[in-house]
C-alpha cells in the first residue's frame, strides 16, 4: 500500500511533464524559425538574386523593359516586327512621291534606258530611307528610351501630295524642300515647350480623343487597297488615301474583289493573285486566332502569311500540272535582287554620288516651273509649314495615345517622355530632308511592336540596326514582297538591269493587312469608356470625318476644334440640377481653344487656297 508521501511524488509526475513539454517546444521554435530564416542570408539566397538578374539582363539598368512588364526577348521580337513592316512600308511610300513628282516613270511605260536610270533613282531613294529610318528610331530609342520607329511616313507623303497637287508643276526637289520647311517648323513647335504646350491644351479634348481612331480609319482605308485582296470602285490600282491623286487613279468607295477577277484569262501566267488574297485572309486569320495566346501576335501573322504565300507559290506557280514540270522562274527575281548585278549593294557607290544636299536646296528653292502653272510660293509654303508642324504633333500622339493602353507602367513613362519622342521624331525628320527625301516620321508600326511587348528604346534600337542593315541587302523585300501593283513578272523572272525598278513597284499585300490590323487596333483604342455628350460625339466624329477625306490628321484636327467651337456657341439645354448656362467663354474652353480655333481657320484656308 502506498505512503502518502509516494502518492503525492506520483500526482506530481504529470504537473512535472507538463512543465517539461512546453519548455521542450519552445526551445525548438526559435530553432526552427531560425533555420527557417537562414536561407535568406545563406548562398541560396545569392543565387536567387543571380537568378533574378539572368532574367531582366543587364540591359534592362538601362531600359528598365522588366518594371513594364516586358523581357529581353519580347524587345527583340518588337524590334523585327516594327523594322520588317517599316522596310515594307518604305516602298509604298517611294512609289507615292517618285511616280506623283515625275522623277521616275512605271516600268510599262518606261524604255530600257529609261528602266535603268529609274532603278538608280529607286535604290538611291531607298537607301537614303533606311538610313534616316536608322537615325530617327536610334534617336528615339536612345534619348526617349520608348519603343517607337521613325520611318518614311506615307501619311505624310499624301499630305504632301494633296496639299500641292500632282499637276502642279512641284518637282521631286520642290516636294523635298517643302519637307525641309515643315521639317523646321515641326522641330519648333516640338522644340519650344510653350508653343506646344499652348497647342495641346487648347485643342479640345473631344479631337484629342478621338485621334487614335483618326489615324487608324485612315490607315485600314488605305492599307486594305493596298493588300489587293480590295479595290476601289473608281481605281483600277491602289490609290493612297481618299484626297491622293496616283497618275490616272482615284478613290472611291471599296468593295470585295469579284472571284472571277483570279482566273488564268486576267492572270495569264500563275495564279499569283489568288495566292495573295489567300494569304491576307490567313494573315488576319492568324492574328485573331493568337491575338490572346501569343506575345508577338503582329509578328506571327506577318509570318505565317508570307509563309502562306511563298509555299503556295512554291507549289502552285512553280510546279505546273498540266505538264508535271517543276520551273524556278518565279524565284529568279527575289534571288537577283538579294545578290546579282542589280542588287542594292552594287548600287552604293552611284548612291553615295547622288548625294548632294546643295543640289536640293538650290533646285528645291527653284519654283519657277510651279509659278508658271498659277502656284502661289508664299501660300504653299506657309501651308506645308503649318500642315507638317500639326502633322507632327498630332500624328505622333495618336499612335503614343494607342500603344499607352497596352500598360499602365508604359502609359506614365510615355506621358513623362512625350518631349523626348517630339524633339527626336523633329531631329530625324530634319536629317531626313537634308539626305534628300520627305520628312520623316513616328511610324503607326510602333503601334504593333508596342503590341508585340516592345516596352523600351531597346526594341527601336534593334529595328534602327536592321533599317541599317537593309540599306546595304534587300533580303527583307525579297522575302516579304507579294505580288505587283502593276505588274507581275517580279514572282516569275526577273531581268539584268530591270529588277531594281521591277522590285520597287511591287506590293506587300501581307504587310499591308498587318498594318490595317495595326489601324483597327487604333481604332479601337479610342472607344470610349463611357458615353460621350452629344456635342462631344458630334465634334469625334468631324475631326475623323475631316481627316478622312483629305487623308490629313492636321486638317482634320483643324476641322474637329472650330465644330467645337461652333457647337458650343449656343449653351445646351438647361438640366433641372444646372438651369443657369455656363457663360461663354468658358463652354467654348476659354480665350486659348478661341485663339487656336482662329489659328485652325488659317490652316484650313490655306491648305484650300494653296
């Protein structure tokens, strides 16, 4: 029988083991959390920072892509997908300004002497495009840091050519000494932050939201025409923009080619232009089906399209069934161009001989021939002034307005460095005119490189590289060419001493329904989140309208601020909460937006006067 004294040892033990356990777990605790914690100052720790910075890259201390949510590779992928739809571009655009100056002549009108010389003018104004395509994007990437190519402007080139008109005697030198004046005057207005910062508060902020939507109609207008796959009911070629005149063309309303229109009784050699409207369709096609699932939708459906279109080419015009023979006459041309005697390289030293600013300043100041077809120098110099100075500005901020719903984080830097693109687009475009071509400007690509995860200079710097490059080899346009806007004989066989003319006439049908896409999304952008007054809906749709149809944003930004000054002359209806009007000068936006609507008069006189 137990003592009492073992009872009491025996009702002690739990209470003891009780104390015991805690002390015993809480000892281990700081342990645990202490060897929890010891990663974080271990090696481990160092090798996640490694990890960390093999991610972003060095690069990235300079352009900060990674804080915007980009990568090293998507800087790539937006540099080639802006500089392989700028070189595309740069064609069109020297078959505006070449064939509406006179310079050059089609090659079906054209002898073999003729043909020749053409081509020398063609690679001349090529290479002088790429460079001032590397220049400007360099500028851009290196002194805003921002993801946007500066490339031969095809919407200024029509502004251009509408302003002066193709029968007025304005000779190729008389339209580049017109660029340099507006040139100089987009560089002040740029350059001067009180001059634009007047101009961009005072334009009411209906026409500066509908901008994006501007530009991006008037792109889809005339990139569909391009692609061929659409024509227009009064054009029998593509035709740039509704106020553009192109030799015997003009523009009316589009309409789906007819099916019969691909048959071997219009396309007598391939059927080169069933293959081309097939591969527009599979481009837009593409886009659709990977705008969500890829990061480089833009790039892939320029890509899977050419594919398209080369393989079916392969297939379809260089094997003929009728006969079971396989011919590479269809490859001749693009191989000639990329390497023979008639490629762009052994044109570089004729080049380098073309150029001569002297010679364009003194022909280009020379209007005689233009004042003795009843042209006014004074006029069309102040209008192209005005004209390209608001082109500029307004141009540039519908593609920055677009690409800064890609990402918040990009949105504030280009609200921060909106300056920087203004002063280095106006910088490249004075270099422009200086090599001897049209100005310059931010191309609408940039819009598709933004869109493709550009998020830094670091994807402007690598598309000026290969601007660069492909002043020296055109293996670009022989890959990405389709088929022609007057001819086809470039996809079947190409001659010594014709390919370079051959070759510049040609269409990129793909690159063109890209770049309709690259419209739409504009468009798009510009919709608004809530729904707009009447007189602000009215006041959108003038300034798109104006623009519209005369193919020029600075016209119709010009049309958009008087509507809205006219529109709000008379107060609007009296609400129950609001029955006194707002007075006067306050509905219209003050003495600023009154001012500049009188500027915008001038602008709209001029550009008719001239």
């Amino acid at each position: 029988m137990a003592t009492t004294e073992e009872l009491k040892t025996e009702a002690a033990k739990p209470e003891a083991q009780a104390v015991v356990v805690p002390k015993a777990d809480d000892e281990a605790k700081p342990k645990a959390d202490a060897k929890a914690a010891k990663p974080s100052t271990g090696k481990k720790s160092g090798a996640g920072k490694k990890r960390r910075k093999k991610k972003t890259g060095p690069l990235n201390k300079v352009f900060h892509y990674a804080e915007r949510g980009g990568t090293f590779g998507d800087e790539i992928a937006a540099g080639f997908t802006m500089a392989l739809l700028g070189v595309c571009g740069a064609f069109m655009n020297m078959q505006l300004i070449l064939l509406n100056s006179g310079l050059v002549s089609v090659y079906a009108e054209s002898g073999g002497t003729q043909i020749a010389t053409n081509g020398e003018v063609y690679a001349w104004c090529y290479f002088v495009s790429m460079i001032a395509a590397c220049v400007g994007s360099l500028l851009i990437g290196v002194i805003a840091r921002l993801p946007f190519v500066q490339v031969s402007s095809l919407g200024l080139s029509a502004v251009l050519i509408s302003l002066a008109g193709t029968a007025s005697g304005l000779t190729y030198y008389n339209i580049v000494f017109l660029s340099l004046i507006g040139a100089v005057a987009f560089a002040v207005v740029a350059g001067v932050p009180v001059i634009r910062n007047f101009v961009k508060s005072a334009t009411p902020e209906p026409v500066k939201k509908a901008l994006p939507a501007a530009a991006g109609l008037l792109l889809i207008f005339v990139a569909v025409q391009l692609t061929g796959a659409f024509t227009s009911s009064a054009a029998s070629v593509p035709s740039y923009g509704a106020a553009t005149y192109l030799g015997t063309t003009s523009t009316a309303s589009l309409g789906l080619q007819k099916l019969s229109a691909f048959s071997y009784t219009t396309d007598r050699f391939h059927p080169q232009l069933l293959i081309n409207v097939i591969a527009v369709i599979v481009a837009v096609g593409a886009f659709v089906t990977l705008r969500k699932r890829s990061r480089h939708p833009f790039l892939a459906a320029l890509l899977i399209g050419t594919l398209v279109f080369l393989t079916a080419t392969v297939l379809f015009v260089g094997y003929n069934m009728s006969t079971g023979k396989f011919s590479l006459d269809f490859i001749w041309g693009r191989a000639w161009i990329a390497g023979s005697e008639d490629a762009m390289q052994t044109h570089i030293k004729s080049v380098m001989a073309a150029l001569s600013f002297g010679k364009f300043l003194s022909k280009g100041a020379d209007f005689s021939e233009f004042a003795a077809n009843g042209g006014n120098q004074v006029l069309i110099c102040a209008s192209v002034a005005l004209n390209c100075a608001l082109f500029g500005l307004f141009d540039t901020d519908a593609t920055l307005e677009t690409a800064a719903t890609s990402n918040e984080q990009l949105a504030a830097d280009i609200q921060k460095g909106s300056g920087l693109v203004y002063l280095a687009s106006a910088a490249g475009a004075v270099v422009a005119t200086v090599l001897g071509i049209p100005a310059t400007a931010v191309g609408k690509e940039s819009v598709a490189g933004v869109r493709d995860g550009g998020r830094s200079g670091l994807a402007a710097i690598v598309a000026a590289i290969i601007f660069l490059v492909s002043a020296f080899v055109m293996i670009i346009p022989a890959l990405f060419g389709t088929v022609f806007s007057y001819t086809l004989q470039m996809n079947m066989y190409g001659h010594y001493g014709t390919v370079m003319q051959l070759l510049c006439e040609t269409g990129f049908s793909v690159a063109d329904i890209v770049m309709a896409i690259v419209g739409a999304e504009m468009a798009l952008a510009a919709i608004p989140e809530t729904t707009p007054s009447v007189e602000d809906a009215m006041v959108a749709g003038v300034t798109i309208f104006g623009t519209f149809v005369t193919s020029n944003i600075a016209l119709g930004v010009a049309t958009g601020v008087v509507a809205y000054v006219l529109a709000n002359l008379v107060p609007a209806k009296r609400r129950k909460k609001d029955p006194k009007p707002a007075p006067l000068m306050e509905r219209i936006g003050g003495a600023p937006t009154l001012a500049w609507a009188v500027v915008c008069v001038l602008v709209i006189v001029l550009a008719v006067a001239a």
